[in-house]
C-alpha cells in the first residue's frame, strides 16, 4: 500500500511539472497586464465622462445661481410696486428655482464623491499595472538569463576562451608538479 501512495504522488508531482510548464508564467503575467490595462483604459474614460459632468453641473448650477439672483432682483420690484399678485408668481418661481438648485448640489456633491473614489481607484489600478509591467520585464530577463546559462554561453559573457583554460589549466599542472618535486 505504500508502495501505491508514493508512485500516485510522484506521478501526482510530475503530472503538476508538466503542467506548470505548459502554463508558462509569462504568457500568464502577460495577459494579466492586458486585462489590466484594459481595466484601467475603462476607468480612465468613466473618469472622463465624470469630469464632463462635474462641468456640466457646475455649469447648471451657475446658471440656477444666476436666475435666482435675477427673480430676487425681480421680487423686489414687485414688492416695490405694491403687486402682490405678480410677487406671488415671482416667489413660485424662486423657490422652484431653489428647490432645483438643492437637487443640483447634491447631485454635485455625489458626483464629485465618486469622482474622488475613481480617481483613487485608477491610481490604485495604475501602480498594479505597473508593478505587473515591472514583474514581466523582471521574468522577461530572467528568463533570457536561464536560457543563455551553459557552460559554454557563460564562458562566452565572461570573455574567457577554452584556449585561455587550457594554459591556466597546464600552468596549474606544472606548478602542481614542481611542488611535489622539491618535498
């Protein structure tokens, strides 16, 4: 029975090399930084359209400011000619006007709320991106490195030559054999 449990997980383990070989880290740390940057593209254009609308409302609100200001102006003329019936019209109107302009500010303050948390959301998503950026040019070299490491590959970047070896190797010899000769 032992005998049966370590041959299934030895070809448990070699099952999973095979596996983790054929799954290729790169190729995965690759399209984690596509799904990534896609990710972030899509957040950076909701931040776009979200910065159109702040402008868009604070634009809205400037202009609700400038009626209410106007229809204040307009209510003092109609109190100053004593015609209450227009005044009413007039106040109608200027609380529509302000009961607008409450709805405009918290819209506003809702809409600069989320702003905010998708601004630091993309940072958040941009420094991931970048350090999977960083982590697949690190396992790019990397693997470059494994791939260029023989023996002879290794001689080669140091600049050492078999010829170069053989003399050290012949001058160590040779002094090897003067030692033994003079004890």
């Amino acid at each position: 029975m032992a005998i049966l449990t370590r041959v299934s997980r030895l070809l448990a383990a070699d099952l999973h090399a095979v596996i983790d070989r054929l799954e290729e880290p790169q190729a995965q740390l690759q399209q984690a930084v596509r799904e990534m940057q896609h990710l972030t593209t899509q957040l950076e254009q909701e931040q776009q359209r979200s910065t159109a609308k702040l402008q868009s409302l604070a634009e809205q609100q400037q202009k609700l400011s400038a009626q209410q200001a106007t229809t204040q102006q307009e209510l003092e003329l109609c109190l100053d000619a004593q015609e209450d019936k227009l005044a009413r019209a007039v106040v109608r109107r200027s609380l529509q006007l302000a009961a607008l302009l409450e709805q405009l500010n918290a819209e506003l303050k809702l809409t600069e709320a989320q702003h905010k948390n998708r601004a630091e959301l993309l940072a958040e998503h941009q420094a991931e991106l970048d350090a999977l950026k960083t982590q697949a040019q690190l396992l790019a070299g990397s693997m470059q490195d494994t791939a260029t490491t023989s023996p002879t590959a290794n001689l080669a970047s140091t600049g050492i030559t078999e010829a170069q070896i053989d003399i050290a190797l012949l001058a160590h010899q040779q002094r090897h054999q003067q030692s033994r000769g003079q004890s």
